[in-house]
C-alpha cells in the first residue's frame, strides 16, 4: 500500500469538513489510475469513528491485515494507493470501530459497481471513456433544451423485470438495457 499517490487534495478535505464538497464521488471510492507502468487504485473511504480502516479484496485473497489505509487527519476519511488492483478486481472495507473494538466489512458507498447479490462486495470499475459524439454535441448546442419537451422515465432497475428461469434474478444493465429501451418506446 502507498499513501504518496491520493486523489484528495488539502482542498479537498477542507470542502468536506465543512460540507461543502460538491463533487465527492471524484474522490471517494475506487478510482483505478493508469500511468505508464504504474497502475493501480486509489481507495478512500469515511468512516469518522473507525480505529482502523484496511482494503480486502480478489487482490489479497480477502486478507484484511495486508492492505491499511491510512487517516487524513481529523476528517474521518482513510485512503491508500494499491498498485496493481485492476479494474474488475471486487473488494471492501474492513473497519475496526473505535468503541469496542467491533470489525465489519462493507461494501464501498462510492463505488461505480458492485457484484451481483448475494455476493456484498463492490467492484473497482474503470468509468475513463473516449467519446465518439462530437457531431452529436455539435447539433445539441443549435437547439434550446428551454423549449424542447423532456420525459423523466424513475424507476427501480433491480425490481422491473427479473428472470423467473433463474431463481427471479434482476436483469444486467447489459440484459437490461434493450428491453427497457423497446418499453419506453412503444
């Protein structure tokens, strides 16, 4: 584990302490960086009333002695740097609570993806993308979005439709996706 590449800057944590940061989730969670040879994954993670804070994982065989994160001073969040922890790689947080010594591991608030239930762990998931829609955003720009009619379809993804052949599992987002599309569209 190193703690000389973190993605929180002295600015950073002092928007969070005053509740004012606005963008957290660039900052919190499992972000994988990649550059040059050294690739790896940032992890932060608040837990204010934490003695201690360690990463397991796919990476470690779940060993959660072997990854500590450390404190950023008063402000409740541990991180750390794990080079070599690949997208696609699952993991949690082991903490030690400061008031009787009590461990759990849990699941990351900020990650990106998760593992399918009944597994509990969250997945280190890569969301860099190289857009091809700049014909798109071109011609968006020539149309007021104030006069054009809009639709917000909220619905619970993990609920809408499952598969009764597979002990009523929800769908994949990949599954998912085109049967919501034809639905919304008809």
């Amino acid at each position: 584990m190193r703690y000389d590449v973190t993605l929180l800057t002295d600015q950073d944590l002092h928007l969070f302490n005053e509740g004012n940061h606005c963008r957290l989730y660039e900052k919190l969670g499992s972000h994988f960086l990649e550059s040059g040879s050294d690739a790896g994954t940032c992890f932060a993670v608040w837990a204010p009333n934490a003695e201690g804070v360690s990463v397991t994982g796919d990476f470690n065989g779940w060993d959660n002695r072997s990854h500590p994160l450390r404190a950023r001073g008063d402000s409740g969040i541990w991180e750390g740097f794990l080079p070599g922890a690949r997208a696609g790689s699952a993991y949690k947080y082991h903490v030690i609570s400061r008031y009787g010594g009590y461990r759990y591991d849990k699941s990351d608030p900020f990650a990106f993806f998760f593992q399918a239930p009944p597994e509990p762990g969250s997945i280190v998931w890569n969301l860099w993308n190289e857009w091809e829609d700049e014909e798109w955003m071109a011609n968006r720009r020539k149309r007021n979005a104030g006069d054009c009619p809009i639709a917000i379809y909220e619905m619970h993804l993990g609920s809408w439709m499952r598969v009764p052949d597979e002990e009523n599992r929800p769908l994949t987002y990949r599954e998912l996706a085109p049967r919501l599309a034809s639905y919304l569209t008809r």
